[in-house]
C-alpha cells in the first residue's frame, strides 16, 4: 500500500463494534495509532457501530452494503464483545 505522488491511497476499514467505534478516542486509541501509521498512505474508514454484535453486523453488510466501502485494500472485523 506504498502510495506515492500521483497514486491512489489505501483504504483501510475497521468493521465492528462499540470497541470499533471508539478506537479514535483517546481510552480507545488503536484506530487513530494505524491512521498516524498509515498516514498518506492510506485512509481509515471507521465502521464501528456500539452495541453491536456479530448478527447484527452481518444484518448491516446484508442489508446496506454502501456503508461497506468494496474498495477497501484491507478490512479488520472486530466483534464478539457483545456476543
């Protein structure tokens, strides 16, 4: 995902849930730690959503597949906290 002038930048998708959606505060921290490492070389889409869990996050990528960029280079999936 080396992006240089004139090429497109990464994409990368954080898929999950509250611990997702938290991951630019500051307890959270992990999510705004991978855009400073990342940083013009790839955006990060947060696609957290609190409260969920796994069936209602396949529900989302059933039923609102435009909330789930397909262009992403690489998508971590994070859930099971509310299992």
């Amino acid at each position: 995902m080396a992006a240089s002038w004139g090429s497109e930048i990464g994409k990368i998708v954080l898929f999950g849930d509250s611990l997702t959606q938290q991951s630019f505060d500051e307890q959270g921290c992990w999510g705004a730690l991978l855009a400073s490492r990342y940083a013009r070389r790839a955006d990060i889409l947060n696609r957290g959503f609190s409260g969920y869990n796994t069936k209602w996050g396949l529900k989302i990528l059933e039923h609102s597949p435009s909330s789930f960029p397909s262009c992403a280079d690489l998508v971590f999936i994070f859930f099971g906290a509310n299992d």
